[in-house]
C-alpha cells in the first residue's frame, strides 16, 4: 500500500477531468480517488460536484451509500474476510472470535490490521476465504489468520510457511 | 520443442498459491535445462484439486497433478511429470477424470483448457462462430433463435430471455444498451466469476450478439468489487477483443458497430437487483426502481436495454454457433439447455458442474460433492443464494428445475447450492437472513428497511426464549408483509431462509428454552 498519495487538491482535479466525460461517472471517478488517495476526503466532494453538475448533497448520497468508499485514510493491512452462507458453514465466525480474542481484531476497526465483513468472495468450495489487500486466500483457519494479522507475507502463508 | 505447462490464474487457484508454483515450475525447469511454456489458464471447477497443474502429452491429452504446492515441485520433476509421469498428486488425464466427463460442459467447454486472453485460441476452440453466424442474420432470426433455444434468465428469475430481447427490438430508440449484471453477490455462486477470469471472450461474443439482436451499440458489464481479479481479466479481454477488431466501429469487419466497458460496482448487494444495478451504472445510489417501466422499454439512461446474467449471454454463442435445437435438447420440462451448478460449503468435492437441468440435489451433493467436508452428517443445504431456502436432507431428491423447486417452496436462483454438516445452528441461520437482508437493503421501501430489522429482533427474542409464541407469530407476520409488499425481491425473498428454517429446524428455535421457562 505504498503507492498512496497524500491528500491533494490537483491531483484529485486532474483523476476528476481524465474520467468526467463518461457516462454515469460518479462511481468510476470516486473509485479513482480512492485508489489515489486510499480513501476520499471531504473536500473532493465539491470536485466532483462541480465535475458532474450535481449537488454536493448527491456526491454525499452516493458516497455514503457504498460500502467500498471510505472517508478517512486507513493505512492498516486490510483482510475482507467473507462472513457469507458458505464460510460460516465453514466456522468463519470461529475465526473472527479468534481474531478479537487473540489480536484485539474486530470488524468494527479495532486491532493491528483492516478486518472488515464481506459477504462472498466467490471462493465457496474451499472456505472460509479473504482477500488480504486484494490478494485472495482460501482455506483459512487460526493459524493462518494469526500469521496475516500479524503481518506474515500471503505468498508465505500460502504455501503453508506461516509457523 | 517445448512441453506445454497448464497452470490456472482463477482467483480459487490464486487463493492456494498457484502463482508461487507458477513460479516455482519456471525455475525448477530452467535448473534443470527442460524448455516448458507455461500457460496460465482459467480453473475448469475443480475447487478441490486446486492448484490443478495439467502438462499436455504427445497427442494433445492433459495430464493433472494436484492440489500442488511450491514444495511439491521438485518431486514432481523427480518423477518425470512432464512426460506424464506416476505422482501422489497425478490424477490422470483430466478430461477423463468421473466428475468432469460428467458433465454436459456447453457454456464453459473453453473454461480451464485455453488462454483467456488470447483471441486466436479462442478461435481455434469454436469462439466466434455464434457471431459469425449471428453476423448473417437479420435481427429477428437471432432473436427467434434464443427464443426457441428456451434459454431463461441465468441471474435467478429465469425470464425467458428471447422475449425479453424481443421487446428492445421492437423499442424505438436513438441509443439502446446491453448491460450485463455480474454482481455475483449470492454466497454459493461463482460462475460467473470463473467465466470471466477464464473464458471472458465468450461472455463478450454473446453481449454482442445481444447488441446485434437489439440493435444496441454499447454494453457494459457491472462486476462487483468484491471480484478484482474478474474485472481485471474483463478490461484486459475487452482491449484485446477491440484490437482483433471482435469490438468497435466494424465488429469482425461487418458494418455493425459495437463496444463494451467494464465497470466495478462498490459493495453493495442490492446492485445484483436490475434497477438497482442500472442506478448504479448511471452514477447514483444503487436505489432500487419500481417497475413498470420496465428495463427493457425504459432502463440505463431511460433507453431501452436488454440486462442479463453473465451466464445468459455466455450461453447464447453456443444456441448460435450449434443451433437453438441442440441447447433446447438438454434439460426437462421448460427449463432447457444447461445449469452450471455451484457446488460450495460444507462439501469434500466442490467446485463448478455444468449439467442439464433435471439432474437431483442429491446426486449433485453426494455423487459430485462426495458428502461433507468434516465427514459430519448433512442437515441443511440452501440452494439459489442466501434468499433462497434451507432444505433438510429429506428433500434433497427434488430435480434442479425452475419449476420442481418452486413447487416445494424453494427457488433456483443462480445455481449455487451451500451444504451444512449437523453443526449448523438453523435459528441462528434464520436470523442472519433478515440481518443480510437489513444490511443490505436499499432502504427504499419500508416492508425490507423496517421489516428485517424487526424481523431479527424477534426472532433473537423467540430463540432466547422470550414470549416465544407471539415474536414467533409476529416473524410470520413480518414475513408475510416482506413477501407481498417489498418493492423488488431483496425483501420479497428474505422469508424464503427464515420460514424454511422454521418449518423444518423447529427445534432450533427456542423450544428447549420455552419448555425450561414453563
């Protein structure tokens, strides 16, 4: 996650007038900032409004329905984890106990690392699954969730060097 | 020349470190002076055997080894996999391996053998026929070919998608649109994911074909974000096909024109529902609409489109190239051609099984999936996604039909099916349902924003024990109001989950703790 830029006012200007001309560009455009910035901040709201000709209260709308958008930078190692039908047939649930039990890691954004619910991965023959900063692992249980909460690198806890 | 290594980059290989034994492969090789070509590929459904690594023989057959991890690498070279050689981990050759001969593989016989993104493989595969007989056809032929194909929307509902089409047709427009819906967010369901990351191509010939159809000139494919490896494989497809001149001005030389982009939804489930997934196209809160109009007379941007599952267009090349005859042979009653079943879950053999509709849950479960993985009995299977039923084992000889299984009060949906082992705790399941459901309703119409809450609420209060007759009698009440009077079938279907649980766990419900109370 080292490619993140600070918040600034030109670059986001510039990610604004490169994708404004599409059709329904609302989402792609706010997609591009938080790939830029790592979240959106507030004052792109009035970029993109202007950019759309839309009011600020319909930026505001569209950002705040979403999941994905964020509205503060959250530097941490992300782990969607899928809490859907297939994984907890899995024992997901087990593991986000164990994460709040032995890492002080909750959904709610306590702990060392980004631990959010996603509901399915499209993983559902080899759950529980995540995506660890986008990387998929499947086949999850304690050990490994403990090795990537605790920083391991996915490739060494895929190939099952995570002890 | 060089052996030819098949290694798959489907996100299910990925998330076992397929890339790590990619990698592994290459070196292992160069130190030893063998010359391969590694060919990363989509998965052909395998779940359990992945990383399944297939090294082609003398006459073309593929012989797989897996699941492979980087440290079995070495071994393999040991023994001589290359020219096929005995290993723990082979499994033969791939094609002739029970579960996959199988299967009736008509929407994803190109998935896990060819290169995604290479046009000349598709080609050499069978791509493009359907489009190139497609492309000398008048747009009503083509339409009366899917129509008679029987072929029904893959996404859940299963609309006959040749009427469908025949109302854009005949809407005037200055500009119609083909959106292809692959926000895949029902848990169990991946189908869509692994054409996409697998046989992209195909699902591009058949959103042309539409647009062909229609008379549409752009499409988009919406693919939830939940799937960056699909979407990426979309873009990258999407550019190839615009360079070999399949999309653009002159689609395959011909004087139609037509161009797809891809676009990435933001996390919400709702934009699976077609309004909503169309707000969402144009920008705005995926917010759903209420219908009529409906999408094919007025939907993105007001003007007619024609919006269909990934596996609706994906199935169309094949009703073009072979002849709305040949997919309407397979299946029963008026579900035809083919089901691409997702198997997931509690399940030993999971994975993608292509089969024409009529075969049964048992045998997909027991026969493909081998039982449960933890070897535990099974109680529950939910089939069609998280608002579809929960069935006992007692039910599980109903036929994969549209209609068989609405008639025992389950549906279809898009094909997944989630086994559970003995374990399960059915009233918790029934409370997720209406928590899914509260998290991910679009708030616009009460009985679904208002209705799951309270619907959680009582049930937490049922299970607990207290005042359990009346929260019981108030959850099918709830569940009543959701069904009639939710706007689109996130709400509508809610009770599917939650009442089947009731009716067949009743057990689970706090019977135990009402009986200690009195």
């Amino acid at each position: 996650m080292s490619d993140i830029a600070p918040w600034n006012h030109t670059v986001a200007q510039a990610v604004i007038d490169a994708l404004k001309d599409r059709e329904g560009a609302a989402l792609p455009i706010l997609h591009a900032l938080q790939e830029c910035f790592g979240y959106i901040d507030e004052a792109a709201v009035p970029l993109v409004a202007e950019a759309l000709n839309l009011s600020r209260a319909e930026v505001h709308g569209v950002l705040s329905f979403y999941h994905d958008f964020r509205r503060t930078p959250d530097p941490r190692r992300r782990i969607q984890l899928c809490r859907a039908e297939a994984c907890q047939s899995l024992g997901c649930e087990t593991l986000v106990q164990h994460a709040a039990v032995h890492h002080g890691v909750t959904p709610q954004g306590r702990g060392s690392v980004r631990l959010e619910t996603v509901y399915c991965l499209g993983l559902c023959a080899q759950g529980p699954a995540a995506l660890v900063d986008g990387a998929p692992v499947a086949r999850l249980d304690a050990g490994r969730l403990s090795a990537l909460i605790n920083g391991a690198p996915v490739e060494a806890v895929l190939a099952g060097e995570e002890a | 020349m060089s052996i030819r290594v098949f290694i798959p980059r489907d996100a299910s290989a990925l998330a076992m470190g397929a890339d790590a034994v990619a990698g592994q492969i290459k070196t292992e090789a160069e130190a030893r002076g063998l010359a391969i070509e590694i060919i990363r590929t989509g998965s052909r459904g395998m779940a359990w055997l992945e990383p399944l690594v297939e090294v082609e023989g003398a006459n073309g057959t593929r012989f797989g080894y897996g699941p492979v991890a980087p440290r079995d690498v070495k071994g393999l070279f040991d023994a001589f996999f290359l020219a096929g050689g005995v290993h723990a981990l082979g499994v033969g050759p791939v094609e002739e391996l029970p579960w996959f001969r199988a299967q009736q593989r008509l929407t994803f016989g190109r998935c896990g053998r060819i290169d995604p993104f290479s046009i000349h493989e598709y080609r050499a595969a069978g791509g493009l026929r359907g489009l190139d007989a497609a492309l000398a056809m008048r747009p009503e032929a083509i339409v009366e070919a899917v129509t008679q194909s029987g072929l029904r929307g893959r996404g859940g509902a299963g609309f006959p998608a040749g009427i469908k089409w025949k109302t854009v047709l005949g809407a005037a427009a200055s500009q119609k649109y083909i959106v292809c819906n692959a926000d895949e967010g029902d848990s169990g369901t991946f189908a869509d994911r692994m054409l996409m990351e697998g046989d992209p191509f195909t699902l591009i010939e058949g959103m042309t074909i539409a647009g062909l159809a229609v008379g549409a000139t752009k499409g988009y494919v919406y693919i939830r974000s939940e799937y960056p490896h699909a979407f990426a494989a979309m873009e990258r497809a999407i550019e190839v096909a615009r360079s070999a001149g399949v999309l653009g001005p002159c689609v395959l030389g011909s004087p139609h024109a037509f161009d797809i982009e891809a676009r990435l939804g933001a996390g919400a489930y709702i934009c699976g529902e077609e309004t909503a997934l169309l707000e969402s196209l144009e920008g705005k809160r995926g917010v759903v609409r209420a219908k009529p109009p409906l999408p094919a007379l007025q939907g993105l941007f007001g003007k007619p489109t024609v919006v269909n599952n990934v596996l609706t267009f994906a199935a169309v090349p094949f009703i073009l190239s072979e002849g709305a005859k040949a997919y309407a042979d397979y299946g029963m009653g008026r579900s035809r051609g083919t089901l691409p079943v997702q198997l997931g879950g509690n399940v030993k053999r999971g994975g993608l099984i292509e089969l024409a509709f009529g075969v049964t849950l048992r045998q997909i479960i027991a026969e493909f999936g081998g039982g449960t993985r933890s070897g535990r009995p099974i109680r529950a299977v939910q089939v069609g996604g998280p608002l579809g039923a929960y069935l006992p084992s007692h039910q599980l000889d109903v036929a994969l039909d549209y209609e068989a299984l609405a008639a025992i009060g389950a549906m279809l949906g898009h094909g997944g099916i989630v086994v559970f082992d003995d374990s399960v705790d059915m009233a918790k399941q029934a409370k997720f349902a209406f928590e899914f459901c509260a998290a991910e309703s679009c708030g616009k119409c009460t009985p679904c924003r208002i209705g799951a809450v309270r619907g959680a609420e009582a049930l937490e209060s049922a299970i607990k024990g207290e005042k359990r007759a009346e929260n019981l009698a108030l959850v099918a009440d709830l569940c009543t109001l959701m069904r009639d009077a939710s706007l689109c079938a996130h709400g509508g279907l809610t009770p599917n989950p939650v009442e089947s649980a009731l009716r067949h766990f009743p057990e689970d419900f706090g019977a135990r703790a009402a009986l200690a109370a009195e």
